[in-house]
C-alpha cells in the first residue's frame, strides 16, 4: 500500500480476500488479506473517523479526517483485522507494516483501532500521507463520500464537501439536509434533526424504528425497504428522488 520504508514491494502482488465471504476492498492495492484473529471485524466508518480524530490524525499535514477515512477504507475495506502478508507484514485499518515499523510499535495490538490510528499518525508524522500507495495514486478518493459522511456524524455537524467521483469529476455532497433541490443526501453515519424527521416519517408510515437521529443499521434497512417498494434505487442514501418520495 505504500512506498519506501513503510510497506516493502514483492514482484507478486496478488490480490485475495480471506475474511468470510467478503472481499477488502483496497481498489488496486493488490494485497493478500487474512484475517487475525479468525473473524473479520468490520466496523463503521464513523467509527474509523472517531479512531482518526482521537489519534489527531486530522492535524497531520493538513489532511482532513474524511480523508483519512478514506485511506483506511482503501486500504482495509474498515476491517480491523485485515493482515498484508504478501512481501509484507501490515495489519489493521491503515495496515501498517510491522517489517518497517516494529522498533517503535513493539509488542501493541495494530488490531486495535485506536492503535492503528495512533501508529498511522506517526507513519504521517514521519513520511506524510504518500507514505500509503492508495494517497499517492488516488485510488482513496473513491471513498471520500463515506469519509465526509463519517466525519460530519463525528463533528456532530452539517457540512458539504467537494468529493472526487470515480469518473474524475467533482460532486457536491451536502451531508445532513435531503432538501429535493440539491444533491444532497442522508445515509449510514449521519445524525441529527434532519435524521430524526426522516426516521419520523418512516415511523409514520408504519416502520418499527426508533428516532433517535441516528443514521444506523436499523434506519439504513427501513430506508432500503422503502426504496425497493417505490421501484427506487435500492442504495440506502436518502437522496432528491427518495426524499421525494417520502415527503411529497
């Protein structure tokens, strides 16, 4: 995943999920993934963002929480136990590479999200951002809409963010406002008044869910079970054409 000291090159890159069914997701990083312990655990991203905010990780170089969101989620698909053992030894969300690092790691649990996080911010501190391979090509930007949703439910705030699409292009995100007139949305992560009148609304219409403000698992599966009886797209982001649908 990265360059220099911090991950070491092999000749064979071959990629392989071994955690359950699923397959990491670190777009191109060609990595061999196992698991370590033997059940994968996959956590949220606003849970990657709290881990990255407790680490200061937003204070390094200048790079904001979203975006080191993102860089987990490349590198790991936020699976606290992913493991690189191809040319390699990196572990966890950030995989940080104990053949590089193990003098100042020692005997700490890189499995531990708040240790990876402690260890990813002295890899920054130390090399910078372009130390992880998924920064220097940009293939982390794929995830800066999660990374901004899962920084906005930390922040506890509505913020809008400019987010690199898959096709190059710039997209406007506004995190926590479904107003049908803009390309805005509510999804996994997001929290608030605007969430509490969304799930105030499925309540309405008959669903079992508590509105609490929490964008969480409970509401993401209501909202993708109204979507798939309106003939929408089935995505669990709550955006013009759902919103519309709900409130209109």
């Amino acid at each position: 995943m990265s360059r220099g000291k911090h991950r070491k090159p092999s000749p064979q890159r071959g990629r392989k999920a071994v955690v359950t069914a699923s397959v990491v997701g670190a777009a191109g990083a060609g990595m061999l993934f196992d698991a370590n312990p033997a059940s994968a655990a996959v956590i949220s991203d606003a849970s990657i963002a709290q881990a990255a905010q407790s680490a200061g990780l937003q204070n390094c170089r200048g790079i904001p929480v979203s975006t080191w969101v993102a860089i987990a989620l490349a590198e790991s698909g936020g699976n606290t136990t992913a493991r690189a053992t191809s040319g390699e030894d990196s572990r966890g969300l950030w995989q940080i590479n104990m053949r590089a690092h193990a003098s100042w790691v020692g005997s700490r649990n890189l499995y531990d999200p708040n240790v990876n996080a402690w260890a990813a911010k002295r890899v920054c501190d130390m090399q910078g951002p372009n130390a992880w391979t998924v920064y220097s090509k940009g293939i982390y930007k794929q995830y800066l809409g999660r990374g901004a949703a899962a920084a906005a439910a930390v922040s506890g705030g509505s913020t809008t963010v400019a987010a690199v699409n898959n096709y190059g292009g710039t997209a406007q995100y506004a995190l926590t406002a479904p107003d049908p007139g803009h390309n805005a949305y509510l999804r996994m992560g997001s929290r608030g008044s605007d969430v509490r009148a969304l799930q105030q609304k499925l309540a309405n219409l008959g669903y079992p869910i508590a509105v609490d403000g929490v964008f969480g698992p409970q509401t993401n599966h209501m909202v993708i079970d109204f979507q798939k009886k309106n003939w929408l797209s089935a995505d669990g982001i709550v955006g013009p054409q759902t919103h519309g649908k709900l409130f209109h």
